[in-house]
C-alpha cells in the first residue's frame, strides 16, 4: 500500500492548519501557494476527506482535519526526534555542560546522569558544581552554570519557590522525585523532644543553615507559621558536619527520611513525632535555553533516568 503522503505533505499541512492561510505558510515553507495548494488537494484526495473550510478570515480545520492534524503533529515530532537522537549518535552535541549538583550524588541519580549524556553524546564535556540548592537559580542568572539540581519546599507561597529567588519566572523546573525530611535529635532525648508542637521544639538547640539551603527554608515557614523563632546554636552548610554534630548531641537537624530511619536503628539517635517536612528534587534550566541541543538532551537524559518517577 503506497503511503498516505510523505514528510513534506505533512509539514505543509500542519503549517497551514497552524497559520489558517495557504500564502503565509508557503513563505514560511519558502514554497510557491500553487505547490502548497496541490500537495493539501492530494492529501485530502488520498484520505478521502475535507479537511478545510474556507471562511471570511481564511482556512478552518473540519473536524477530520482537526483529527488527522494530531496525528500529523505526532508522525513529525517522532522523526525530528529520531533527527535529534541520529545527531547525538554522530557527536554533533559538543561543548562543555556546566551542571550545579547538591548533597549525595547517589541520591540524585548522578552516576547515571552523567553514564547517559556520555553515551548519547560522546564529546560533550561536564563540569560539576557543588553547592546549595538555593544557590543554583543565582548561578543560572549570572552564567556561572548551565543547569542544575534543586530541592524546594512544595508548599511554599507561589512566587516565592527557588529559593526565594525572584528570577523563577525565568526558570523551568523539572520535577524528579518527591521524599520527606524528619528531625533528628541526638541519641536519648525521646523524652526532652516527646510532644513537642513547632513552639517547643524552637525553644531547642538546633543546628541552622544558610538562608538558601533547603533546611531553612522548610523549616522558617513552620517556625514562622508557629509565630517563634529558632534557637540557632550553630551554623553548618553541609549535610555530612549536620549529621556529625547530632551525632554528638550538640542538637537537632532535619534529615532526609532514609537516612534518619538508618541512623535511627543503627546508633540510636532520636527521630522527633511524626514531623514529616515534604520536598521535591528537581532539575532546571533557563526556559529561555532549554531548546539548546547540550540542555535538551540533558532534559530527556533525567527522563530516561527517573522513567520510574514519572
């Protein structure tokens, strides 16, 4: 059976269904009007439909064009994708990809990020940095990075996510997963932390954050929301030192839930009630980048990646 029409018949109904004028889409195709107009005359011959109707202001898809338009908007994403992956399989994704990572490189999935934008495009380079999540949509605005890793509160007030940043406007921000922070307290305080709403627990010892971490932010809108203020006794950045000094019970810190639980059967230490502090592991980019062929390729390299998430 000969095919209903080929790759250029389908770009050019697609563009006039899009621009409702055979003349604006023959200049966007840098084709002549009488070549469009026979190729939208041979398609509607070949399927045995009416695709346009003509009004005052142009051409209207009918409800079979409006159906085959789907499909024909499906067939030529599937080859410009099949385009993309063929580009990628001869090395044309080149240059250097700049990505800002953040806490354990095994809970966000790096190795096999990093495995996959290898093996879809050999000669592209990755540098990594490693910072605090609230810190990336800043590097992103000052082209100190590509894209990067983020956490965010999925509770926080709308207008106010990355990290307070106002840039997340320009932002895209590409969930991966979803987990939960508990608070940990050293071993033996069950009974100093059992009960406690956020108006006691402020009153604590806590090990802060930097404002940009996922930690404050969390944790600010409850104390904020409770009307106190945290008793801050130190003040730490990294994941690995909060850990150590709950440890040695110098106060609470949150944690990601996996790891409390472990730290909770294996030495002992304290996870207090049934906080539970939701959060959300993403990836972003510039939306204004993101069709770049380096980021795009990343984008599809996550999805690949986190398939089981999404």
């Amino acid at each position: 059976m000969r095919p209903l029409a080929d790759l250029r018949t389908l770009r050019s109904f697609v563009t006039v269904a899009r621009e409702g004028n055979v003349s604006r889409a023959a200049e966007r195709l840098h084709l002549t009007q009488p070549a469009v107009s026979l190729q939208l005359k041979r398609l509607a011959e070949e399927a045995g439909l009416e695709l346009f109707r003509r009004t005052a202001k142009g051409l209207d898809l009918t409800p079979d064009g409006e159906m085959l338009l789907k499909k024909a908007e499906q067939v030529l994403k599937a080859v410009d994708e099949l385009g993309q992956t063929a580009r990628r399989m001869t090395g044309s994704v080149r240059g250097t990809l700049r990505i800002g990572t953040i806490i354990d490189p095994d809970f966000i999935r790096l190795g096999s990020f990093l495995a996959g934008l290898l093996e879809a495009a050999p000669e592209l380079r990755t540098e990594l940095v490693q910072g605090m999540s609230g810190d990336v949509p800043v590097r992103l605005d000052r082209g100190e990075i590509d894209a990067g890793f983020m956490l965010e509160d999925p509770g926080a007030v709308q207008g106010t996510a990355f990290g307070g940043s106002a840039l997340a406007t320009d932002l895209l921000f590409r969930p991966l997963t979803s987990f939960a922070y508990r608070i940990l307290a050293p071993a033996g305080w069950q009974r100093r932390t059992a009960g406690l709403d956020w108006t006691g627990l402020a009153r604590l010892p806590w090990i802060g954050t930097p404002p940009r971490s996922i930690h404050s932010r969390l944790l600010d809108r409850r104390f904020e929301e409770a009307g106190v203020v945290q008793n801050r006794v130190a003040l730490v950045d990294q994941e690995p030192s909060m850990l150590a000094m709950v440890r040695s019970g110098v106060g609470l810190s949150l944690c990601r839930e996996a790891i409390a639980l472990h730290e909770n059967q294996v030495r002992g230490m304290t996870i207090v009630g049934e906080h539970r502090l939701p959060a959300t592991l993403g990836f972003s980019v510039a939306t204004s980048r993101m069709e770049e062929p380096s980021l795009a390729l990343a984008l599809q390299t996550l999805e690949r990646v986190w398939a089981s998430e999404f």
